[in-house]
C-alpha cells in the first residue's frame, strides 16, 4: 500500500462549487503540506502543518483553507471553487532529522478541474 | 523570497550520453536541497537529498553537487537511458521547500 494517498485523484467541478481533497499518510510523520502544480510554475506551497496544533500558511494560500484532522490525515477545502484553481495538487509528508528537515514523501496527486 | 530557477526547461539526448541538469537558488541560507523525479500523471519520488554542509551527494549513476556559496547545484546521470526520461526538480529547504519549474529529460533510444 502506498504511505501516502489522495483521494479523489481526479475531479471535475463548477464555479462556486465547494472541493474537500484528502490526504492520508502511514509514515507517521508529524509534517504534511499540500502544493499545488501549474504548468511552467513549479510546486507552490499552499498550507503546512508541523503537528496537529500547527497550521501555517504557504506562498499561496488566498482561496484555500485546511484542516489537520489526525497526525495522519490533512485535508485541503476550496470553499467556492474557481477556474484559475485548476491545476494539479500534491500532498507531502516528511519528518525531523536533526535541525533539518529530511525528504518529503509525495502522494500521487489529485487534478482538479474547475469549469 | 526564494527563487529557483532551473535551465534548461527541456532537454533531448540520444541514449548513453551524460546528463547535466542545473540548478540556481538566490537565498544561500538553506538546511539542504534535493532533487526529485517526477513522471507523466505522477507524484514526486525523491532522488538524492543534500544536507547544507555537504558537497555533493551520489546514488547509482545519479550525482549531485551543491555550491551554497554561488547558489548552484547540479545533477548530473551517468550513461543515460530511456527509463530516465522525466522531468527532475530541484527544491531547496529554508525550513520549507521552494521549487524550481523544472527539467523535461528526453532520452532516445
């Protein structure tokens, strides 16, 4: 089974339309964090998470908001979705080593249309 | 603001030649940088990861350099092959990782 999973990995909707995508992880990592992908741009943080407490937010976090339901689960929700949040969205877990942060492990993806 | 840049976006090599990738990042204060390969449709695998205090980092026919000091780092594949064809991103980690847009890796057989 994968360590980290997305669901839905793909999803289609209309303007206005409130998205929830999930995000599950058994690597038992205390960080999670959601990107999202345009062509040309690169991975963009949208929202982190270094613990269940912590939320913090990323470069581009306008239209998005989160929750860290679990150390295991975070979800990202577009609460009235719009065309220009069509794109491809990425999840990620890593862990503490030392005073720096070791890999982040990436899910699969979810894309997302928004019609 | 971190910024990472990636040159060239695309690149096409016929099967066996060697591969070099570059990187530039403008903020030297950084914990490590990594590269990752990412496949059509595909999440991101995590190639070689470079602590700050290291030069360079190798695995397989995969090496990686990094120069905090000029911002740069470079990955370079060894007698590449079809199966490396991808695109490779370079991330540096200033407590969170920033992106650069990308390499597209042809490889013909």
């Amino acid at each position: 089974d994968a360590d980290v999973t997305q669901t839905p990995r793909n999803r289609i909707t209309k303007t206005g339309k409130r998205i929830m995508l999930e995000c599950s992880q058994t690597k038992g990592h205390d960080r999670m964090y959601w990107y999202r992908q345009d062509p040309g741009l690169g991975l963009r943080l949208i929202y982190y998470s270094f613990d269940v407490k912590d939320i913090n937010k990323g470069e581009i976090s306008d239209g998005y908001s989160v929750s860290r339901q679990a150390q295991a689960k975070f979800s990202l929700s577009l609460e009235s979705a719009i065309p220009n949040q069509t794109a491809l969205y990425f999840c990620a877990t890593s862990d503490l080593r030392g005073s720096s942060t070791d890999t982040q492990y990436f899910g699969p993806g979810t894309r997302l249309t928004v019609l | 603001k971190q910024e990472v840049t990636q040159i060239p976006a695309a690149l096409s090599v016929p099967e066996g030649e060697n591969l070099v990738l570059n990187c530039s990042f403008t903020d030297s204060a950084i914990y490590n940088l990594q590269w990752f390969r990412q496949d059509p449709g595909k999440g991101l695998t995590s190639l070689l990861l470079i602590q700050s205090s290291q030069r360079e980092q190798t695995s397989g026919r995969l090496n990686a350099s990094l120069d905090k000091s000029s911002g740069r780092s470079t990955l370079y594949i060894a007698a590449s092959q079809p199966g490396d064809s991808a695109t490779y991103l370079c991330a540096v980690d200033d407590y969170k990782l920033s992106f650069g847009a990308g390499t597209t890796v042809t490889v013909r057989a």
